[in-house]
C-alpha cells in the first residue's frame, strides 16, 4: 500500500516537471525571435520534457512490458530529437541569406586582434 503511494507520488512529480518543462518549451518558441534560439527551446522540451513524462508513466505503471515500450520511447527519441534538431540547424544556417543579422562566422585558425594568442605571435606584450 505504502509502496503504491511512493509510485504514484513519484509519477506524478515527474509528470509535473515533464509539464513544467513542456511549459517553458512553449514559452521559449513563442518569445524567441531567431529561428535557430526558437529550435533549441523545442528541442529542450523534446528530449527533457518526455524524458521527464514518459519516466513518471514508466514508475506509476510499474515495471512490466509497457514500461519497456515506453522506455524503448524515450531511447528513440534522445537520439532521434537531437539528429534532427542539428540536421534542421545546419540547413538554416547554410541557406540563411541574412547570416550576419544573427550571427559571424569566426576562423578558429587564426586569433582575433587584440586576443592574447595574437600579442604573444605579434611580440606586442
């Protein structure tokens, strides 16, 4: 008896932080205004929101099958939700017309002026 209530309580707080987080998904999608800050607010609510959900419903039913099957689920989708997520990015940035309005392209291979990597190659210190 006991036992039921840890399982239901626990469920049903995971259930509440999976809504808490499907909540600030939304509230990300609708406020943001890049596309690309847009995706990453949804894909924070794919991946950690049914995380959240789909875990309570696993303790509140118990470990059986189902719990399996929605546990395979939540496998799917934390590799599934994030390919995607990067693969949508990438074709943004690469047809986006207006690239230097969000975002500029930085070379790794050389330092920036004024960077202490570029003093020390310059003999400025």
């Amino acid at each position: 008896m006991v036992l039921q209530w840890i399982r239901l309580i626990a469920g049903g707080v995971l259930l509440l932080a999976g809504l808490a987080t499907f909540i600030i998904e939304m509230i990300g999608a609708f406020r943001f205004q890049y596309i690309l800050n847009k995706m990453h607010a949804a894909a924070i609510g794919d991946t950690l929101g049914i995380g959240f959900a789909l875990t309570g419903l696993i303790i509140m039913s118990g470990f059986n099958f189902t719990s399996l099957k929605l546990f395979l689920v939540i496998v799917f989708l934390w590799f599934s939700s994030p390919v995607s997520s990067h693969l949508i990015a990438r074709l943004e940035v690469s047809t986006n017309e207006d690239k230097e309005a969000h975002y500029r392209v930085k070379n790794l291979d050389v330092p920036e002026a004024g960077s202490p990597e570029r003093r020390e190659v310059s003999g400025d210190n």
